[in-house]
C-alpha cells in the first residue's frame, strides 16, 4: 500500500474543534460533494442528496440541534468560536431507494477523505435533532435526514491509540487537550473460521 493513502487515512479523524477565522467556501464544499458522484452506490441507485450549509447565520442556527462526543460527559460541544464554519447535510431521497446505510457510509467517508486532502477536517454526526433541521432548512417529505458533515479547519490534535482486546473503545482528551481515539489492531480484526 502506498504510504500517502496510509497517511491519509490516519489524518482522517473525528475532528470537533475548529478555527472560527477560517471559512469553509460554497465551492469547497461542493467539491467535497463532488467526490461522491464518483463512489459505488448500491444497485447504482446513488439516492443520497446534499445540502451545503456556509452561510454563517444558517450554521449558526443549525448547531444546537446537532449533539457532540457522547463519550465527554463533561462537554457540550465546541465553543463559539471553535465552532463548524460550514456543514454538510445528508438526506436519503425516498423516490429513488429506502436503504442508505452502504451509500451513506461510503459518501461520509469520501467527504471526510476529502476534507482531510484539502487540509480541512470534519465529524460526521448522526445524533441529531431531526425535527429542527428538517424545519430549518425546509426538508420537504420524501427524503431522510441521515446525517450532518461538520467542516473545518481543525485546531485539536486528535491521536490513534492501539488498544488490547480488553481495553475501553472510549474517546478520550488528556491533561493537555489531547483527543486521543483507541482503536483494535489488525490481528484483533483480522480472523479466520476455516
């Protein structure tokens, strides 16, 4: 494998603390939607549909109903000006396909993938106020709210830490605001029933 995918791939993190002085533009954001018009889609139905969310004020109206790292008890989410200079909005379109869950996993992750490359970072959250976004941002019937991509320039360090088998999966930040993230290692991945 070659090493810069490796790279990118560890650089990819769940980023949640941004710097509030640097925009995430409309044509950045349609670029990282770009990406998805080239990804496999089950059956080739490619029903997902986005929305950008840059403008300042709508974001700004978006956040409350967006919820942050369930694993920091002690943490609300990103401060004013730490917070997602753009979003993008995730929605299932109900005409075309009923199941998301292979095409939404493979979209977020290209997003992310992207936003990584361009020098951004971002957090795909899934625990949402529905209700409110929907109103919000005039979702009509017929499509599903997924998910939400928060866009950034990322100010947190977020580490990969190597976890045994009876270690915690749990998030955590140390002493020093560091984000750290255990995750299994290959040969806890890697198994054979034959």
């Amino acid at each position: 494998m070659r090493m810069e995918f490796r790279d990118l791939v560890t650089k990819c993190r769940s980023y949640r603390r941004f710097a509030g002085e640097c925009p995430v533009t409309e044509d950045t954001v349609r670029e990282l939607v770009e990406l998805v018009c080239y990804i496999p889609s089950a059956r080739n139905l490619q029903p997902l549909k986005y929305i950008a969310v840059c403008d300042p004020v709508v974001a700004a109206a978006l956040y409350p109903s967006l919820s942050w790292a369930g694993y920091l008890a002690d943490w609300s989410g990103p401060e004013k000006d730490e917070r997602p200079q753009a979003y993008i909005v995730m929605l299932g379109d109900s005409c075309i396909s009923h199941d998301f869950a292979c095409d939404s996993g493979i979209a977020a992750q290209t997003i992310l993938l992207g936003a990584t490359a361009s020098g951004l970072g971002g957090c795909i959250i899934a625990n949402l106020d529905r209700k409110k976004i929907i109103e919000l941002l005039k979702i009509p019937e017929g499509f599903s709210l997924l998910m939400v991509i928060a866009l950034g320039k990322p100010v947190e360090t977020v580490v990969i830490d190597q976890m045994s088998v009876q270690d915690s999966v749990r998030y955590f930040r140390d002493v020093n605001g560091i984000h750290h993230v255990p995750k299994r290692v290959v040969d806890d991945v890697l198994i054979k029933f034959y």
